[in-house]
C-alpha cells in the first residue's frame, strides 16, 4: 500500500507493507538515527516524534503515520547547524556511545516544547522510558537542564 | 565538582568536546548496521532448544526449498577448527573450546545452523524447516552439580586444547599459597567469615551484537562489526575459515556499548562463512531476545572471604576463594578466575598469610564471558562485606579498618607476582595512589560519621550508609600492547591513526588530547582515525581498563617523535639548532631570537620544498606494568522494613584514576560504571526454566536502571599522579562497578541489622532476611 505522510518537513508518497514497522520504514527512508535497541517496545531507542509527540517506531505500524508528521534526529539539526539540544547533550557529556542519543534527544524536545522549564524531577519522569547502559543518566538530566535554560534565555524556541 | 590539576596544560585536563559527540547528536550514519550494502543477504542462526544433547541427524531440504534461502551452515559442512571466543592477545588464556558448530549442543541457545537468504522472513522460515534430530544428554545447571562424581561431562570433545580438568567439568583452576595461611588465622585475635554469591547478568549495551561480511572489489573479506577487538577478530577468523590475514579487514565503526559483551567473538565467524559460501555480502543483527539468549554473560560467582587480624585491624591472614559458573564454553573464565584474586587481594597488603583458590566450571547454562569489573566485582563483593564484619567485630570504624591495612604508595603485594592473565604475574610496586584522599572525601560528601551514629528512622523506613573501597588495573602486565601512527598534514594539523577501539567512553577523544598537548595544537587539528586493521596500527582492542593507558602512552611516544621532527624542519627554516625551540601554540618559537614559523610553513616546506619527507611517526607501547586506579563507595541506602524495598538515596563514588585526561568523559565512566553496579546491587538477575532456557529474556522482564531508579550521584575525581601514565593518567572504566554491590549491602547492614550476601538485594531476599534475624531474636 502507498502512504503519504511528511518527515522531517518534506512530504513523502511511499510503498509500505501493512506490517512494517515505521522503525524499519525510516531506516529504509535513510533516517539512520533510528535505532533499535530491542523491537518490543521497551528501551525507548527507536523514539521518533509523531505530530510532536514521543513514540516508539519499533511496535508502530507504518500506515499509521499515514496524514501525520514525523521528526526523527535528522529533522532537528544537522552537523553543521545542529539544535541547540543537541548541542548540549555534547557539551553536557550526555553522549557516551551515542546510541540512546537520538531517542534520548527527541524525547527531550517534546519535554521541553509542552513544558520549557522542567524541574529536574520531571525531566526525570518524562525520560523514563528510555534506557541508557553508558551515562548513568546523570549528564543526560544536566543536558535537558542546560537546553531548557538556553531556551528560556531566547537562545531557541 | 572540581578536579585540581598538578600542571597547568592546555588540552590535556580540560573537558573538550568530545570528538564524536556531535556527529552522533545528530544521527550521522556512523553505527554497523547504518551502512547499507546493496545485494545484501540476511543472517541469521537456529538455536539449541536443548541445554545438553548431541545432533544426531540435520536435514535441511525443506529448509533449502524456501525461495530466497542462499546458504545454510552446519556442522557437516564446515571445517572443525577448535578456537576460543575470547578477544584475547595470542596465544589466548582460554580454553580452544568452541568450533563453528559442533555435533553436540550445550545450552540452550548454543549454535546449531545458520542461514542466509534474501529477506529476513526467507531467513526465518529456514531456519523453522530445518529438522534436526537430537540425542538430549543429562544436563548441569548449577556448579555443585556440574562438580559431582559421575556429572555429564560438558567438554568430552577430543581436539579441544587448554582445558583444566575436562572430565570434571573444570575450565581452569588456581590455588596460590602465600605465608602460612592455617598459622595466620591461628595467630590472630579475630577472625570473620563471609561467603557472597553474584548471580548471572548481562552487559545490555544498547545495541545489540551486529555485523556485516563482504567482499571488497579486490576480493578481500571486509569485516564491519560492532566489536571491541578488531585486531583478533582478523586472527580468529583467519584462523577458523583458513583464509590468510592480509585477505581480511575488519572494521569497527562507531559501536552502542560494549562493557566486555564484544570483548567476544561470536558472530563475527559466522557472517564471515556465510560471505565466503554465498559470495555475497552477510548482515547479521541479533534481537534482544537472542542477546540475552546467545550471547555472553558476568561470570556468576560463589566468593568466601576468610578474614584474621589483629586487635589494632591489622590483617594478617586472607583467604579467598572463588568458584565462577563459566557457562557451556570457557571463554574468559580463567582469567576472571585469576582476576578475582590479582585484583582484590593488593588492595590490603598488610596481610602476610594468603591463600587464593577457585576454580571456574563449565555448566549447561549460558556461556560466561568479559563483564566491565572481570573478576573485581565479584572478589571485592566479598571481601569488603567480610571487612565491614571485622570491623564491626572489632569494635572499629570501617574506614579506619581501610586505612590501616590498604596498599599505599611505594608499596607493594606479592599478588603482583604470583597472578597474572590466567598464569603468573609480575612484580609491581605501586607509584601512585590517594585512596586514603577518596575515604577523607567520600566520607565528608556522605555525611559518614554523623550518620553511622545516628542512623535515621521515619516510620518502616530505616536509614543507613555503608562503604567500599576497590582498585582495578590499567592494561594487563606483559601482554597487552597498543601503536599509534600520527601524521602530519601540510597546514599543520593531524592525522592520528590508532587501532584503539573506542567502544563509547571516549578513548578516541582521549588520545587526540594527548597527541594535541604534545604538539601543541587545539584536538581540532587531530582527526581521529580508530579501528580499521588496513589502515591503523596493532591495538590489542578496548578492555582491562587499557586504552588510556597503554594506547595513550603510545599515542604519547608517537606525538613525541613526531614534535621532534617538527622542530628538525624548523630548525632547517630558522637556521638554529632544534634545542632552543619551542613548540606551541601552533608554531614554532625560537626561544633565542623570538622568531617563529607555523606549523603550516613547516608542513609546506616538509612536502614541497628542501630536504623532502612526511612527517610521521609511529610508535608501539607494551604495557610492562598496570597502575591501578582507586576508589572509594558510599551508599546511603533506606530500607523499607515492612515492604523489604531499598531505596538508594545517595551515591557518593570518589576515584582515583591517576591525572584525569578528560574530567567530564572519565566522571561518566564512574557514573555509568556505578549505575551498572546498582543494577547488579538491586535488580538484574537472569532466572533459567528448569531446562535451562532463559526466561527473562527483555527489557520488561530483566530490569536494567531506569533514570528513575538512579539516586543523586557524586562522582569524585582526587587526581594522583601516575609517573608510568600519559600526563599521569591512569584507567578509569571498571573500578566504579566493583564498589556498588558491597557497598549497599553495608549500608543495608548499618540500616537493618541483616547481612545480604546474595544478590540482588530484591525485596523478597530483604524480608527473608529480616525475619530470620527476628526469629533469632526472638529464640
Ligand atoms: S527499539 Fe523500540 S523501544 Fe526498543
Ligand atoms: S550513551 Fe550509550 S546507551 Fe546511552
């Protein structure tokens, strides 16, 4: 079947399966920075944002995106230009192997765009489904803190 | 938190971006499976279902049948080359026990066939067509069993090689005698006794074990894997598929985690012989499920700690022994084995009568291999719980006890002698260490004496702080060694190609730190380039806590010759002698004149002008001893009596890893390390069926730590200084996971009164307890 849905800005008219994942559907779209870390639903390493929201690619169908915009890492900044939140995961020390990153980043913004001035605990909560084996957490919290500050400071919106 | 620095540098010491961080912030393509291959089949692997039983017939002809299915390997149609999965320097500790597929399986999820087809459901419907038929043999779960007169015996093949007792399902064993041990608890005054058991875990690096196989233009096998040992991978494969090693490359790519899980060659192999049959290239990604189901595990373990000292806390006899569960194959188990002891027993040298024995058995249950801590963990787990009872017994204060009897500067333990990597060690004295600054601190962030005092209670729940000390190494003595090539480009900045294999820590940051400090240049002008055996030199890989140290040294040794080089041109364009020039700031100054050249003048003038050559250097370092690093744990935990859950509340973690290269990447080490460590502490055990299968086999049902379950942590660096290091640095990556467990069991002790010594410390395990003292109680 055909599905037309918009990533990261840009429409998009594609042949999906009806069982495929929308986490296999964006890898094969090139959006490598969707990961997977288990495919049941349970690591959060495969979040993408669906109309804004977090959501975990791996256990959503593909046509179920159909009409609906989806944002995956690629669409918040690039290596030359790179989202302030992005910036501060690496100034944090948030990244260590890097492979929680995407999701981790995406879940952060959808935080910071519903509430900009999050008290570390509900940047704890808000983050719970997503796992890291690497960080420990603790520089991952400091980077959502840092980019919430920068963007109350009007460093970004 | 504040890291005081001995010398004023200018790369080394400051927290630099790291040089990945943002290409990987911002999804660039840079992980295994992000590289897509054209034609590309799918690999994928049939499993045992059974934890013992021999193949007594394969049929894969409806297997064959299904369209798409390229290729099917199975014991009858590969060569039997014994080898060891072990990631290991040459020859391997390791027992040779393990081929390709073998006739006989020996847990459930041992390797059986594989299959490459054309789509991944072509793969799997294959593999559900293949019919084999197997002879079930009786089966060992536990190590008292696979040890029993008249067990099954796990490893009866005839050609495996290094085997300790083969018959007595013994992978490897030790016993190390120093002094008089009988003598030493007889002239004691007080003498403990603990024995603590660390149940299987696992790694859970986020990504899973992948890799791709294929065939370059030039007909070489190309081997991209998510792996920490590149360089063995190309010896071990070369091996067991026979083809020459210049015939294969193995590249490493960025990589999701590892923590010794990829210290393991385990599919690398088989995508290569799937490759080579078929031609064509091989993708292989494994699920969660087979991650835990397939892949490597913590060397569970049963640790005793015998105790005897004297009245003032001096120690004066140890007994340490060990008795690993290795798995189904002997990968890393005798040199955990030894681990356990070279690594807990020096921390108390004080202690002149010693004993260490254990050995590791071979069982049906998954197989064991390297885990962040090797061995560490699972001594200090034991011995700090048996020296927090001989404090108690002795009326003592527990840091006292550490003070009194841990190694210091200068001095050392003839463990260094008697164990090394799975044979004898050497000698070391220690030149740097500031443990008794880690207990000074930890025991200030933590609040220590107030609380050991006056321990807090609020309704069920009952408050307490307990404590830990732990060292690891850097690098392994006389056998690790690591090269770096640095190279200079025109306009004055870098290349620097090292076969270190950053698995995530940020070792590839690490190093251009070091190579920038010598040269004096900003990391900007260093492009890393790690982990591709065409194109950068021999590393043994990322493990032992050996990437700082022993690749940082080389990466020293090459940015040394290479600044001697620099200043040889220079010395050509400003007509003096090398002597008098100083290298910084991207030029060259004449310390004389004042007159100066850039590095850019001097790249030109190398290339193109007089006296023409490139400017490179490449150097080798053998690690000839292994710093350890330091630190000190302190949990305070509260236990809820009526519910039996514990709540760690704080973790203060204050380590000394010599000078810190990169504060910020070496705190998150500790952090993630402690993490991990509470994990082990407090949730994460994997339960097999009574047929040995894995039961929790994802993340639901094998509870790794959440961001919520993590407590505030204070991770503490107290600089050293190492003379043997790279600007004094020594490892950081293990020693933060050997301290959580003993040290939450203490703290539960301080809380309730109950001493746990099996871990995890679940809820249930906690009220057992806690009613058993009060039966006591209650007589
Ligand atoms: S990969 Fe989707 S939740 Fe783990
Ligand atoms: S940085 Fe490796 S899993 Fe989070």
């Amino acid at each position: 079947m055909k599905i037309y849905f918009e990533l990261n800005g840009r429409p998009q008219y594609v042949e999906v399966e009806p069982g495929e994942s929308l986490l296999s559907l964006l890898r094969r779209l090139g959006m490598k920075s969707v990961k997977e870390g288990c495919g049941t639903g349970e690591c959060g390493v495969c979040t993408v944002l669906l109309d804004g929201k977090p959501i975990r690619s791996c256990i959503t169908f593909a046509p179920k995106v159909q009409g609906k915009r989806v944002t995956t890492l690629e669409g918040l900044g690039t290596l030359e230009d790179p989202h302030p939140l992005q910036r501060a995961f690496v100034e944090a020390g948030a990244v260590q192997c890097g492979f929680c990153t995407p999701g981790m980043i995406l879940t952060a913004y959808a935080l910071l765009q519903e509430n900009p001035a999050p008290a570390p605990y509900e940047v704890r909560e808000y983050l719970v489904g997503n796992l890291c084996r690497c960080t420990g957490y603790k520089k991952i919290v400091d980077a959502v803190l840092l980019a919430a500050k920068w963007k109350r400071e009007g460093r970004w919106r | 938190m504040a890291v005081i620095l001995k010398a004023k540098r200018e790369v080394v010491g400051q927290n630099v971006l790291k040089v990945d961080g943002l290409p990987l912030a911002t999804g660039q393509p840079k992980f295994t499976l992000d590289m897509d291959l054209p034609g590309a089949l799918v690999g994928k692997i049939l499993y045992s279902p059974y934890a013992h039983a021999e193949i007594v017939s394969i049929d894969t002809s409806e297997a064959e049948k299904v369209p798409g299915v390229a290729c099917i390997l199975h014991y009858g149609n590969v060569p039997r080359v014994p080898y060891t999965t072990a990631g290991q320097g040459w020859p391997e500790p390791s027992p040779y026990d393990t081929v390709l597929f073998d006739k006989k399986v020996r847990y459930v999820g041992d390797r059986v066939a594989a299959v490459a087809a054309e789509t991944e459901e072509a793969a799997l419907e294959a593999l559900r067509k293949i019919k084999v038929e197997y002879k079930v043999l009786p089966a060992v779960f536990t190590v008292e069993e696979a040890l029993a007169p008249g067990a099954p015996i796990i490893h009866d093949e005839e050609d495996a090689e290094g085997i300790y007792d083969a018959k007595r399902n013994i992978a490897a064993a030790v016993d190390v005698p120093i002094g008089n041990i009988e003598k030493g608890f007889a002239e004691s005054d007080v003498v403990v006794e603990a024995t603590c058991e660390l149940p299987y875990s696992q790694h859970a690096a986020m990504e899973p074990h992948c890799v791709i196989a294929y065939f370059d233009e030039d007909g070489r096998l190309v081997i991209r894997s998510s792996t920490q040992v590149p360089f063995h991978i190309r010896r071990v494969v070369s091996r067991v598929l026979g083809i020459p090693i210049h015939r294969i490359r193995v590249v490493k790519p960025r990589i999701g985690g590892g923590f010794g899980s990829k210290q393991e060659i385990i599919l690398e192999p088989v995508a290569a012989a799937l490759a080579l049959r078929t031609g064509r290239p091989v993708k292989m990604a494994l699920s969660r499920e087979e991650v835990f189901v397939s892949t490597r595990t913590i060397h569970p373990a049963k640790v005793r700690v015998k105790l005897g000292a004297k009245k003032d806390g001096t120690l004066h006899a140890i007994e340490l022994e060990a008795i690993l569960n290795t798995g189904a194959y002997g990968a890393h188990g005798g040199t955990t084995l030894y681990n356990v002891g070279s690594k807990a027993l020096p921390l108390y040298n004080k202690a002149r009568n010693l004993r260490f024995h254990g050995k590791a058995v071979y069982t049906n249950l998954p197989v064991a291999g390297a885990y962040r801590g090797y061995g560490a963990n699972q001594g200090f787990f034991g011995l700090e719980i048996a020296m927090d009872m001989l404090a108690e017994k002795l009326g003592m204060d527990p840091i006292e006890l550490r003070l009194r009897n841990h190694i210091r500067t200068g001095e050392t333990s003839p463990i260094f002698e008697k164990l090394g990597e799975g044979r004898e060690g050497k000698p070391q004295v220690i030149r740097s260490c500031a443990l008794e600054e880690c207990l000074r601190i930890g025991a200030e962030r933590i609040g220590w004496y107030e609380k050991r005092r006056n321990p807090r209670r609020k309704g069920p729940w009952a408050y307490g702080v307990g404590l830990a000390c732990a060292m690891q190494g850097s690098g392994i003595t006389g056998v690790d060694m690591a090269a770096a090539t640095l190279i200079m480009n025109e306009d004055g900045s870098f290349r620097l190609l090292v076969g270190a294999t950053d698995l995530g820590t940020g070792s590839d940051t690490v190093l251009a730190q070091i190579a920038a400090e010598v040269l004096g240049v900003p990391v900007e002008k260093i492009s890393v380039y790690s982990s591709d055996t065409d194109f950068t030199p021999f590393d043994k890989g990322a493990y032992a806590s050996s990437t700082t140290y022993v690749s940082g040294n080389a990466v020293l040794k090459a940015a040394e010759e290479v600044k001697r080089q620099i200043l040889e041109v220079a010395s050509e364009i400003l007509e003096e002698p090398a002597e008098g020039l100083i290298l910084a700031g991207g030029k060259v100054v004449s310390e004389r004149t004042g007159r100066e050249v850039s590095l850019s003048e001097v790249g030109h003038r190398a290339f193109y002008v007089a006296n023409q050559r490139q400017i490179a250097a490449t150097a080798s370092f053998a690690c000839p001893e292994s710093p350890p690093p330091f630190a000190a744990f302190f949990a305070e935990v509260a236990v809820d009596t009526e519910t039996g859950i514990v709540r760690v509340e704080k973790f203060v973690v204050v380590a000394d890893c010599g000078q810190p290269i990169h504060p910020k990447l070496a705190e998150g080490q500790l952090e993630g390390a402690v993490v991990q460590g509470i994990g082990h502490a407090l949730y994460e055990e994997m339960l097999f069926s009574e047929r040995g299968s894995t039961v929790n086999s994802t993340f639901f049902d094998y509870r790794i730590p959440t961001v919520l379950d993590v407590p505030e942590i204070e991770a503490i660096l107290v600089p050293s200084d190492e003379p043997t290091g790279p600007f004094g640095a020594k490892s950081i990556a293990e020693v933060g996971i050997d301290g959580p467990v003993p040290a939450i069991s203490n703290a539960i002790y301080h809380a309730v009164g109950v001493r746990l010594t099996r871990a995890p410390f679940t809820p249930e395990r906690i009220l057992a307890a806690l009613r058993t003292k009060d039966k006591e109680r209650k007589g």
